[in-house]
C-alpha cells in the first residue's frame, strides 16, 4: 500500500499496547509452527496440491481466514483424511476441516481456536487508531509498523478520505496522542529501511 495519510505516536500505553499484541502473537505464532509439525509427521507432506503444480509443499500448512481464525488444513487436491482421523474434505473449500459430528473433530475446532493469531486492526481502537474505514464505497485497513530506534509506533493508510476515522478513534482515547506525519519524512524513513 502506498501510505498518503500517516499518524505516529510515542505514547507509552500505545507502546505497550503494541509490544503486548507482538508478544501475544509470537507465542501463537510458536504453537502453530510445533502444530503444523505434529501433522507433518502424523499426515505427510502436502507434496503437489495439484498434479500439474511445480510447487513442493514440504509440510502440512494451516488454512486461515480474513480474520486470521484458523480454519482447516492444506491438502493435495482430492485427498480424503483417514477414517477416524477428526478431519473431513470441505468440498467448498477443498481443504481439511475438523469434523464436527465426531468428537475427535470437536477437539480439532478446540485446538483450532487456540492457534487463531492476534489481529492486531481489529485491537487499534484500544489506543485510539481505527482499524478500518468506510469511505463511499470502499473499505480500508491501515498499515501498522514501529520504529525501534526512536519508540514510535506508525499507522498509515491508503486514502485521505481515512482521516475521519483516525479522528474519531482518537478522541475517544484522549491519553494517546497521535500526530500526523508529512509524507516527507515517512518516505525518507521507509527509504532508509528498505536501502
């Protein structure tokens, strides 16, 4: 995305806030890779998803939504789970799912849910940023990063017509402040980094 409206803070509760989301999803991160292991080795690789791929898949990866819940797992193209596993083939999606009609799968869901990553967006209201705008037909989601050597935290968006939004955030969290940044000065930073 290309960022036209930026906001920065150094707020400490807006620091801790996104130190705490990084931690939060570090440790989620960690149990899904040890997960998609234990099915690695229980299920095999996915190898080819289809037959005329070139792709490998060496490991059996999680499937997730928007949401960024975890929803199912890779498979090859077709490929039933075995009986008694808890899976079954979602023919909508043409991944495994758990089971819902068996116990073993209710415990997958269970599992599931416990490996569901932090969304941050959904968490910005917190320190007073919006997670998304609607403007005339069109919904956006911000950009959140932090710059370690100055302690700011930066969310920037697409569109200036995201401006209402920031504002309204924002005063509803009067103890953090957020202040725009001219374009200027983020893309000599953002230049900076990627050099």
């Amino acid at each position: 995305m290309t960022a036209v409206l930026v906001y920065k803070t150094s707020s400490p509760k807006a620091i801790d806030w996104y130190r705490d989301v990084v931690a939060r999803d570090t440790v989620v991160r960690d149990k899904r890779r040890v997960y998609t292991d234990q099915l690695t080795s229980e299920f095999g690789e996915v190898g080819k998803r289809y037959e005329h791929d070139s792709e490998h898949i060496d490991h059996r990866p999680l499937m997730r939504n928007s949401s960024n819940q975890i929803t199912g797992l890779m498979c090859r193209s077709g490929e039933k789970p075995p009986k008694g596993s808890g899976w079954r083939l979602d023919a909508q999606t043409g991944f495994w799912k758990p089971d819902l009609r068996t116990n073993k799968g209710k415990e997958l869901e269970a599992e599931l849910e416990t490996l569901s990553g932090v969304n941050m967006l959904n968490e910005l209201y917190e320190i007073g940023a919006a997670g998304m705008a609607f403007v005339p037909g069109r919904l956006y989601r911000p950009g959140v990063t932090f710059r370690d050597e100055t302690g700011e935290l930066f969310v920037y968006w697409g569109s200036k017509d995201c401006e209402d939004e920031m504002l309204a955030a924002s005063a509803k969290v009067p103890d953090v402040e957020w202040a725009v940044v001219p374009l200027s000065e983020w893309h000599a930073w953002r230049e900076q980094v990627e050099a």
